[in-house]
C-alpha cells in the first residue's frame, strides 16, 4: 500500500527524473508506476548485462515473421505472445477472407500498421486504414476485405475490452469515444453458394482451435441493431496526448483500453519536455509488475528513426530501457528539439507472457 512517508537516502537529485548529474534513474516501482515506489540512483547502465535462461527481453521485426496469411487466402494470423488473459498475434493478410471468423475466447483489438480495406461484419462495414485501431466484439462475425497487404498486431483479451476510467482531465482524455467510427447496417444478400463458412477461433479443444459453421444464408443479414456492444474503428491521430513541461509522465496517462490484466497505451507524438534539466527519455526500470511489448509503428527520438514494425518484449523483473548512448544525445540535443516524434503501441500484461516458437526463432538478440 502507499504510505505518506517518503524516504530519501545518500545522494538524490532533488527532483524526480532530473537533474542526474552522471547518476542513472532506475525506477523499481509497483503497479505500473502508479502504487509504491523507489528510486535508485545508480553509477552504471543497469540494462548492460548479458542474460542466460528464459526471462530475457526479445526483439523481432514483423516483416521476417510469416503468418499463414500472408501468402494464402484461407491463412490465419500468427500467436506471438500468450497467457491467461490475452493472446497477441500478427497478421499480414494481403487477400480477401473467403470465409467468415468469430473469436469466441474474448474481444479483439487490432491496431493497422500497415494498409487499407475495409471490414464486412455483423453490425455493418467498417473502412480502416493505417494508425486505425479496430475494436471487435467476443463472438462478433466478421471477415476482412484489404485493398493492399497489411500488417496487424490483434490483441485477444478473455474478458471485455473498455474505455479506461475517466481521471482527473475527464471522458475525452486522452481516448475521447466520440471519435470513433460506428458501422451502419447493411444487410449482405445471398450470393448463390451452396453454404457460407464462419470459423469459430478458440483455445485448443482435443487438438484443435478451429470450429467450422456452414450456414445456408449468408451470415451478415441484420437488418437493425441496437444497444451498447458494438465494432468500432479509432484513428491514433483523435488521440490526445496528455504531457508536461517539467517532468516525463509514466506510461498509464497514455492509457487506450484495458481488459483483466490487459492494459494498451498509445505513445504518440508530443512537445518535448521543456524545463532544463528534464529527463526526456522513459526512466529504466523493470517494471515488477507487469510485461511489456512495444510495437514500433514509426516516427523518431530526437533525429534517431524508430523501426517500423519492431516489436520488443521486456519480460517484469527484467531492466530494459533507452541505450546510455541515446540518453546522453538526448541531453545533448535538449535545445535542438523541441518534440518526440514517436508512434509506439505498448501492451502491458499482469500475467507473464509466453512467446512462441516463432518468435523465439526469430529474436534479433539471438542472431
């Protein structure tokens, strides 16, 4: 629990990430930044260690990973991540879905990386596009329809995805709902084949995670709906960044949705801090908590690209962070930027997250 006693010992900066003068902030904090802290004041990078065994951060590019659907119409997205309470796949689907899916286990949220097309669903069609985050019902049914090859990073929670409590800026910040995008009805007559196939997507039942409905009218016939339990697409650009001039906030002011053990933020970009003497880059830390995957959608730190469809993994327990080297430039350059160029989508877990095969084969830190 938190205490209103705050203990400051040996040698401190007397702000909160500033002021350094040579030492290195490393963050061992409680609940994602938000419950009992301690800064420790360190004389070397705590991110300069070489790891044997399982916990160890992994970076992979998305563009070397091959989902299925890539290249094959009836493919399927590829399991990256996973634990009781969300899976984490990527999808780089390049044709029409010749079938229907449902994603029976939990909702589905789904950021655009790449691409453009549109949605066919049960509630109506849904264009998206790059920067889109796409929100998809447990149980919805749904096919996607791209106009050029994509790349997804899908998120399946096991409970409901929602818009995170409103704080002390009120409902529309930082995620203001009434920007999302709603899909009207319209309803698909039947196009003359014999059945229509609707893939249930589920946890392995004797073996398999694939149920096959076939149905003899198309699927997506509603006339009419109503209610508070709908897809919804949300553009990164309707975001609003919450910042500071004197300190760098922790990551929960940039919260998206949250489901049980579920939290998405969106780190976009931003004014750069102004007061001299501020840390600019993200404190290291090893967050005790929680897991974390980065997903770099673009942008720049300080003149340094960001790359593209990089996603990293930082298991809790583990210190991850800015290189030294990037910290120092950040410093250096404090009067030559003026803004953070970033675009990172960030999933923090409660539960450790297990990465697959696929991904362990593909660790860049490996090769």
């Amino acid at each position: 629990m938190e205490s209103f006693v705050h203990l400051s010992k040996g040698t401190v900066p007397k702000r909160v990430h500033a002021d350094l003068d040579g030492l290195k902030d490393d963050e061992l904090g409680r609940g994602g930044f938000t419950g009992r802290f301690a800064h420790l004041y360190r004389r070397n990078d705590p991110t300069a260690y070489r790891s044997s065994g399982p916990l160890r951060p992994i970076d992979v590019l998305a563009g070397e990973l091959k989902p299925s659907d890539a290249g094959d119409a009836l493919g399927a997205p590829l399991l990256m991540f996973s634990n009781a309470d969300a899976q984490i796949s990527l999808s780089r689907r390049s044709a029409e879905m010749p079938f229907w899916v449902r994603h029976v286990d939990g909702d589905l949220l789904c950021f655009v990386h790449e691409g453009t097309g549109s949605l066919d669903t049960e509630f109506g069609p849904l264009r998206y596009r790059a920067g889109d985050w796409v929100y998809l019902p447990k149980a919805c049914t749904w096919r996607q329809l791209p106009e050029e090859p994509g790349t997804w990073l899908m998120i399946q929670a096991t409970d409901e995805f929602r818009v995170p409590p409103p704080g002390t800026l009120g409902r529309h910040f930082p995620f203001d709902p009434s920007q999302v995008t709603i899909p009207d009805p319209a309803p698909c007559d039947d196009d003359g084949r014999e059945s229509y196939e609707v893939r249930l997507v589920h946890s392995p039942i004797d073996g398999q995670d694939t149920t096959t409905l076939y149905y003899e009218h198309h699927p997506l016939d509603v006339q009419g709906w109503r209610g508070d339990n709908f897809p919804f697409t949300f553009n990164i650009r309707d975001y609003h960044v919450v910042t500071s001039d004197s300190v760098h906030l922790p990551p929960t002011v940039h919260l998206f949705m949250q489901a049980t053990g579920v939290y998405v933020m969106n780190f976009l970009p931003k004014p750069a801090e102004g007061v001299p003497g501020t840390e600019r880059t993200p404190w290291y830390h090893r967050n005790v908590d929680f897991d974390e995957i980065a997903f770099f959608h673009g942008g720049s730190l300080y003149g340094i690209p960001m790359p593209p469809g990089l996603i990293s993994h930082a298991p809790q327990g583990v210190h991850h962070g800015a290189p030294e080297k990037a910290r120092e430039r950040a410093r250096r350059k404090f009067d030559d930027y003026h803004s953070v160029d970033w675009q990172v989508i960030s999933i923090d877990t409660r539960r450790r997250l297990t990465p697959s095969p696929e991904v362990l084969a593909n660790d860049l830190g490996q090769h």
